[in-house]
C-alpha cells in the first residue's frame, strides 16, 4: 500500500480548479454540473432560503452541538480523557463533519472571511483527535470505549469517515488541499488498508462510506478509493451483517446484492446512499450492468413507494420503505435526510443520463420535503414529514433535544439530529444543482432567478439572466448575456406536470412566436448575441391530483396542485366550528388560484353524535351522511405548514 503521506497531494493540488466549478458530484461523463461560482441566485424561492441558511442554521447547528457536547468529544479523544460518558449518539460525528461540508460549500459561495474561521477553527479540534494510522472516531478504540469495528452494524464508524469524507471534497473543491483534507486523505488510506485486499472483510451497517470514497476519489485523482468504494458494494447482500432485533437483513440492504435487487428497500436513507455510491462507482467504472439496476431500482422505487412530495419511506419501525403501494398520509415517515439522499441519487443519474425525470423528481423533493424541513428563520427542523397529521403538535422541546421524530411542529434540535446538517448542506450548494453542461449544451435544470456564466466544455462560455417568480408564477425569462461566436444549443426543462407549456425564442429566423413544447427538454439551438431572450411559460393552474387505487390508504381522496408545489389544508384556514376530518372536497367545483396556492370548494360533514362505546364500525353499510353548507377554504403550500402555530393538515382531502 502506498504510503499515505505522499499519495494524494501532488493530484490534489493539480486537480483544484477553483471555487467556481466546485460541485458537490464530479463524474467523468458526458455531463456535469456547474460549480457554486458560475451560478448566483438572486434572491428568490431558493435564495432566501440559502441566506436564511447562511445567516442563521449554520450558526444554530454549531451551538447546539457545542452545548451538547458532540463537538467535544474530539477535544476528549485528543486529550487522552475519553470514558464511558461519551455525550451523544455513536453517529454524532458525522453531525460535525456535515456542518464542516455545509460551511465550506458557504465559503465557496461566498468568500466569507468568518465562515472560513469557523472552518478551520472545528478542523482543527477535529485534526487533533485523528490517531497516527489515520482513524479519526471518538466513539470507539479510545480508552473507555469498544475496540474499533466491534459493531459494525450499529457502531457507524464507517459512516462517520464517509461524512468526513464528503467534507473534505467539498473542501478540496473550493479551497484546495488543506488540513481537513489530509485528515481526510489519512483516514481514507486507514480504510483501505484495513478493509482492503487482505484485510477485514465487513461492510458498515449504514451505507456513506461508498460515496465518500467514491467522490474523494474524484477529487484526489485516487484510484484505490474508488477500488474500495466498489469492494464494499459488491460485499454487500450476502447477509453478513450481525441481525439487530426485530430487523432483517434488508433493513441494512445486505439481502440481496446491489445489482440484483429490484427495488429500494429498508431503510430509506440508507439506501439512497448505497444508491448513490452505486451509480458513482458504475459511473466511474463503466459498469453499465450497476448503473442499469440503479435505473431499474429508481423507477420502481418511484412509482411504487413513493409519495406526492418526492417522500420516501413509509414506515417508522425501521424507518423504511414499505412495499409497493404501502404509502398512507398519516404514518408517513419521509425523513427529511432521505429527501436529500433521494436528491443525491436523482443528481447522480441525471448526470450519467441526461433524462429529465431525475430533475422532474428533484424538483418535486427540493420543494417539498428539503424545504419543508426548515422553519422560516432557520433554527427548527422537520425531522419526519407526514402527509396528514391528526393532532396538533404540542410536545417540542425549545431548549433540549427532542426525542421524538414526529411531532407536528419543528424542532429546535434532536436527539438524533441528522436533518438540520443535511439540510444546510444542501442548501449551501443548491446552486450547483441548477443547470448541467454537455460540450456545447447548457441546460438549466432548476427555474430560479440567478446569473450564470458557465464555462462549456469545448471552449469559452455562455452568460445568462435568468428572471422569474417560481413557483408562484410559471414565467421563466432567459436573457443571453455572452455566448460564443457559434451555435450552441440552451435548454430548459418542462416538468412532467406542464402539459400545455411554450417556448418562445427572440431572433429566431421565423419568429413565429411561442410555440408548444412538451414534459422534458424544450432546447433551442443558434448562435446567439447578447440581447437574445427565450420565454418558458409553465401552465401553474391548480391541478387535481389523484392516487394511484392500489394505494389503499388514499382510496376515496383527492390532492392539489400547484406547479412544483404540493398544496395542503391546515386547521387553522377553516371556520372555528369545522373540524379537518369532516371536509370532503367538491371536485365538480375546480380549484382556483389564490395566492401561491389554491381556493377549493368543500362540503362539511354534518355531525353526528356517537354512543357511548360505539367503535367507529358497524354492521351493514354506513348510512347516508347529509353534508352541512359548501364552503371555500384555501389551500397552502406543504413547505408551510405549521408555520402558524401547531394545527392539523392534510394533503390528501376525501372526495365529497
């Protein structure tokens, strides 16, 4: 094995590009990403949300966890006192090294002189932690603690390094070579030699480790991490895993083999990061059997165990999918980290294939669950998202961690708090998901007010402005600021829902005005000089959606709506003597606009009184129940629910 203090530098340093074309996922294929620097969000649906991050998640995200204890830790492995008080989870590592990749994707963004202080400020208390072989834990192998990978199942070491990992190719990508990325280098050639050729033959109880390796292998010009990355997939499937109770196999993905499975199953977040390292090691690799099986399984995935807001998982025993058609609004777990892995995976395939459905299915999570998580100032978080919730939410903790996933109301901090760090990471590069570059092809993937000045792959670049207010009104304007003396081909993505969208193009030889363009990729294709405009007009109408009848839980009901956005009805829009469960929604009446979301008709249960110890079944079929007044009520977007105070809600509404 090459020695580690050597190996990766020199390819580092030749492969730093900058902070402009820093990306989260840099694949070799015919289609990349742009980096943080060649797009600026100007304001905006996601704009505001990147600034509320900047100004104030980050920020929260470090004082909880120094008040907690979790970033201490290190401070104990480095000062020879660890015990068996270890505060904290055995995961609660990769919270840190999460917040590490957040700020220095917000530095790339933005040069900020205190974010960079903050950066090296905890990499320097993590540094001090690493052993001399490279293993960086401060959960295990330290006096007081479990010999290393004694668990690995539950323990999450290896998880952890995949975080650290992914931190440091977002630092490498933005900042260049660095003592997080040493630390970083060190500790991958720890993995390697201990999992490698000749050494133990485990995998990691939760999946991380395979797209850490996978990308910093990317980022370092290092072949061996990819090798690894692969060795660890391939591994997996074959049961090998000690059981934990009331679990199988599948909960840790190791039923089947990664390339024979059909479908996504256990639990969801982990296995959209086995998805994810999937298609970087297929892709990078050129096995195009992997790449098709992460194919097959995202489309079954999505048809089958999939909810209307990109939400995935719907059990909460395991928090995992269920089978195929298991989707029920009110037990609906939709972890908010498994909103961000199903955008990690969507991204990935996106990039090895060019087809928009994996940006249609971005979209959709992006809007409804990534954003859903964060309260408006930042500083509370939707760890499960439900679909219906029956109670008002009255149990948050404003000044300990919450215990409880569920809840109904955002919550500063949890006991086991993943989300708040994925979502700030997320949104510290959600630039970087919003337009792809093919040789002479831009394609703006993601329709937000923003500049871009996009490098092409064969030479100069293109400069656009791009106005708009979506999602609350379907207008995309594209101004072209520079483009290169030849024909070059720009394009913008038609959702799966815009049926009746058109493209208009100024300057185009007939001119002959707006013309239909169909769910996909609406292109145009010239030379163009700055001045030229393209209009994308998206039909944002509010829209029934129904469920598939094989969902047996959402038989009989009815969603809405509006663009990206998923509407819902909350408690606190309707008149104080109408209680949510009795509404049943008038589709002979079709829902209009109102605001950035909808005004439906709805007829209200009339109440009826129950006996004493009556269950809520009884022989024969129900009686006719007569309908009090039809009333309007507005909808709201999902993202926004509980804003408001604790209420109840609804996506699915029944039918009257």
């Amino acid at each position: 094995m090459t020695d580690s203090s050597t190996a990766s530098a020199a390819p580092s340093e030749r492969t730093f590009a900058g902070p402009d074309l820093a990306r989260p996922v840099a694949p070799g294929g015919a289609h990349r990403g742009v980096g943080v620097g060649e797009v600026r969000l100007d304001g905006g649906f996601w704009g505001a949300l990147q600034e509320t991050n900047a100004r104030a998640t980050l920020a929260h995200c470090l004082e909880w966890m120094e008040r907690l204890g979790w970033v201490a830790n290190f401070d104990r492995v480095a000062a020879g006192s660890t015990g068996g008080d270890r505060p904290g989870w055995q995961f609660s590592d990769s919270e840190v090294y999460k917040l590490l990749e957040a700020l220095a994707w917000e530095h790339g963004r933005t040069g900020d002189a205190s974010v960079d202080a903050s950066f090296n400020a905890l990499v320097d208390r993590v540094a001090a932690a690493q052993d001399d072989d490279g293993y960086l834990n401060t959960c295990f192998g330290h006096a007081g603690q479990p010999d290393r990978y004694t668990d690995l199942s539950s323990g999450h070491e290896l998880y952890c390094t995949g975080h650290l990992l992914q931190a440091a190719v977002a630092r490498v990508r933005t900042g260049g070579h660095d003592r997080l990325v040493e630390v970083a280098r060190r500790a991958a050639d720890h993995v390697c030699r201990e999992f490698g050729e000749g050494g133990r033959d485990g995998i990691c109880g939760h999946p991380e480790i395979e797209v850490g390796l996978a990308e910093l292998g990317r980022a370092l010009g290092e072949p061996r991490y990819t090798e690894q990355a692969r060795r660890f997939l391939e591994r997996r499937g074959h049961g090998t895993l000690p059981p934990v109770a009331l679990l199988g196999p599948s909960y840790f993905q190791d039923d089947v083999p990664v390339r024979d499975a059909g479908v996504w199953r256990g639990h969801a977040v982990r296995a959209l990061y086995l998805a994810a390292g999937a298609v970087d090691v297929a892709v990078d690799t050129g096995d195009d059997e992997l790449l098709a099986a992460v194919e097959r399984q995202w489309t079954r995935s999505v048809e089958r165990r999939t909810y209307l807001t990109g939400g995935m998982g719907s059990r909460h025993q395991d928090e995992g999918f269920g089978d195929d058609w298991e989707l029920p609004a009110d037990r609906a777990y939709c972890e908010t980290c498994a909103g961000v892995a199903s955008v990690m995976v969507s991204w990935r395939l996106l990039l090895a294939t060019g087809d928009a459905r994996y940006a249609d299915l971005m979209e959709r999570t992006f809007y409804n669950v990534v954003a859903t998580s964060p309260r408006s100032d930042g500083r509370a978080f939707f760890y499960a998202n439900p679909l219906q919730q029956r109670e008002p939410g009255a149990d948050v903790r404003a000044d300990t961690e919450n215990p409880r996933a569920e809840g109904g109301v955002r919550a500063p901090w949890f006991d086991v708090s993943c989300c708040p760090t994925n979502v700030a990471r997320t949104l510290a590069s959600w630039q970087a998901y919003a337009a792809t570059v093919s040789g002479d092809v831009v394609s703006l993937v993601q329709h937000a007010p923003a500049e871009l000045r996009v490098a092409l792959d064969d030479g100069g670049q293109v400069a656009l402005r791009v106005r708009t207010a979506y999602p609350a009104d379907g207008l995309v304007r594209v101004e072209v600021l520079d483009a290169p003396d030849r024909p070059i081909t720009l394009r913008l993505r038609v959702p799966h829902w815009a049926d009746g969208a058109t493209l208009g193009a100024q300057g185009e030889p007939d001119d002959g005005g707006p013309r239909p363009v169909a769910p996909g990729w609406a292109e145009v294709r010239r030379t163009f000089t700055p001045g030229d405009v393209f209009t994308l007009d998206l039909p944002t109408e509010p829209r029934l959606t129904w469920p598939d009848p094989r969902v047996d839980a959402l038989r009989g009901a009815v969603a809405v709506e509006r663009g990206p956005l998923v509407l819902c009805l909350e408690s606190v829009d309707l008149p104080d003597d109408v209680a949510l469960e009795d509404v049943r929604i008038d589709t002979s009446v079709a829902p209009r606009a109102h605001e950035d979301g909808a005004l439906v008709r709805v007829g209200v249960l009339a109440p009826v009184a129950a006996g004493p110890g009556r269950p809520p079944f009884s022989a024969g079929p129900p009686a006719a129940v007569p309908d009090g007044p039809a009333i309007d009520v507005p909808l709201v977007p999902y993202h926004r629910w509980a804003e408001r105070g604790p209420s109840t809600m609804r996506v699915f509404v029944p039918v009257q």
